[in-house]
C-alpha cells in the first residue's frame, strides 16, 4: 500500500506541475491585486520553490497529517471532511442498488440464454454500456427541471435539522435517487453482462453435468454449484468498483451539483489548488486498495478453498 501511494503522489504531482493553468491566473487578471500580493501568495503556496522541495514539503506534511491549505485558504483535511461522507454515501448505496439488481439479472439471463428476454437484455446492457454517464446525467437533468419531481444540487432541502429522523431519511434518499439511477445504470449494463458470462461458462463446466447426471435437483445444481463459483469473479471486481463509481462520480456529481468528492476534484483541478488535488487523488488511491481489500476477505469467506498468506 505504501508504495503505491508514492508512486501515485509522485506521478500525480508531476502531472499537475505540468499542466499549463496557472493557479494564480484569477489573482493576475483582478487589477485590484498588487504585484506584492501576488508574490506573498506565491510564497505562502510554496510555487517559488524548486519541483522536488515543493514535493517533499507536501510528502512530510501529508504523512504528519498535515494536508496544507487550498487557495482558498481553507485547510484541506476540513474541505475533504465535508464532502468525504456524501461520496462514501452515494458510492455505497450505488454498489449495493447495482449488485441488487445486476447479479439477478445476470442469472436471468444465462438460464435463458438465446430466448428473446436473453436477447432483450443483451441489447438493454449494450445501450447501458454505451451512454455515457455524464450525458445520462444531463437527460436527467432535465427531466427534473421540467417535471419538478426531485431535487437538483444539495443533499438536504431547507430546513433539514427540523425534520423528524424519518423525513430526514427521507429527503436524502430523494437527493440521491438521480445521482444513485446514473451510477447504477452504467454498472449494472456491465455487470449484468460480466456474470451472465461467467454462468454460462460455468455451466458447461463437467462437475455441473456430472450433479445433474446424478439426478439433483435443478435449482441445487444452478445456484448452490453454478452460481457460487460464476460469482467468484464478479467479487474480485468489488475492489474496483469504488474507484470507477468515484471517476464517474465526479462528472456526475459536477452535472447534478451533488457536494461529493468528485465533484470537489474537478473543481480543484480547474483551478489548479495542488494541496487539494493531491488529498482528493491519495483519498481515491486509497478507496481503491481498501476496495480491493474488501474484496479479498469476501472472496475467502464465499470460497475456502482460497488461502490468505
């Protein structure tokens, strides 16, 4: 885990300090800012530094903690506090509404296979798989400004801390349904279509023909032999989905105003605020090993044949 997050830090700093935009551009153009100001804020960022020392000034205060200040001159660690929970949220709810819906389809589908729901489906994944998710994401858009049905932006309505805890609940799950249906939507296309596969192939498997050769029974066969080894490989793709859903999250979050980390990434990036960039990428850098993680315990607890060294 630690090298990784180096070698990410590293590339990821080199990159930013590549990119053409200026993170003092909106200072420069405001005339009303002296050239001493602009210098003192220069300073005070560290960008009058050498590339390595202004690196190994953001390493030693990351590990102590430290994660800087952005330019807006609020500390980074409060910035990310805010908005850490609601993608952790979104993220969550979105896996859990995706695995719901994908793996049972997924079954549907290949105990079907070439019938005209099968190839219904088939082509409803490939559509899924195919729309990009920040366009599915502005249709979506409008079709709650024209119709008024949900919310737009935010993560409560006014007047939140007075609500009892039931319409609490509530009104955030009415914040999070088109964030939640865009996220979904794409991942279930691709995974449905993943553990269709893997049935398929597991079904052709010998041990599968020699259980029904045997005379079990046919919803034994499918989902106490089949299904439990064809979803093997769709836990492994666990670890991965907190780093897709948050990449995807970011437009997402951007084109719904929903206050989540991706959207804080973008906008950091457009800026340029290193401090800010650099925490939000080791945070995704993270999500992914903790995914990945998860991942592993999970694919030892569903099958024991796996050893953990």
């Amino acid at each position: 885990m630690i090298p990784l997050l180096f070698l990410v830090s590293i590339m990821s700093f080199l990159i930013i300090k590549l990119s053409p935009v200026d993170p003092l551009a909106e200072l420069k153009l405001n005339p009303a800012i002296t050239p001493q100001a602009l210098n003192a804020e220069k300073e005070r960022l560290g960008l009058n530094l050498p590339l390595h020392i202004q690196y190994w000034k953001w390493l030693s205060s990351a590990a102590r903690g430290d994660l800087g200040i952005s330019t807006s001159g609020e500390k980074v660690a409060d910035r990310l506090a805010e908005r850490i929970p609601n993608t952790l949220l979104l993220t969550v709810i979105s896996i859990v509404v995706t695995w719901l819906i994908a793996i049972p389809i997924g079954i549907f589908a290949a105990l079907r296979w070439r019938s005209p729901v099968d190839r219904f489906l088939t082509v409803v994944s490939s559509m899924g798989m195919a729309v990009p998710s920040f366009f599915f994401a502005l249709l979506l858009l409008i079709f709650a400004v024209k119709t008024g049905w949900f919310p737009i932006g935010g993560l409560t309505s006014v007047g939140f801390e007075n609500f009892n805890p039931i319409h609490k609940i509530l009104d955030v799950l009415h914040h999070l349904f088109l964030p939640v249906v865009v996220l979904s939507f794409t991942s279930v296309a691709g995974l449905q279509r993943q553990m269709r596969g893997n049935l398929l192939d597991v079904l052709e498997a010998d041990y599968i023909k020699m259980a029904r050769a045997k005379g079990l029974p046919e919803n034994k066969v499918i989902y106490k032999h089949a299904v439990r080894n064809a979803i093997n490989p769709m836990i492994t793709l666990l670890g991965f989905e907190f780093a897709s859903l948050l990449s995807g999250a970011a437009l997402t979050e951007y084109v719904l105003q929903y206050p989540g980390l991706g959207r804080l990434i973008l906008e950091a990036v457009m800026k340029l605020d290193i401090n800010l960039v650099m925490a939000s990428l080791m945070i995704g850098t993270i999500m992914l090993i903790l995914g990945n993680l998860i991942a592993d315990i999970l694919l030892k607890l569903v099958d024991p044949r796996i050893v953990l060294d």
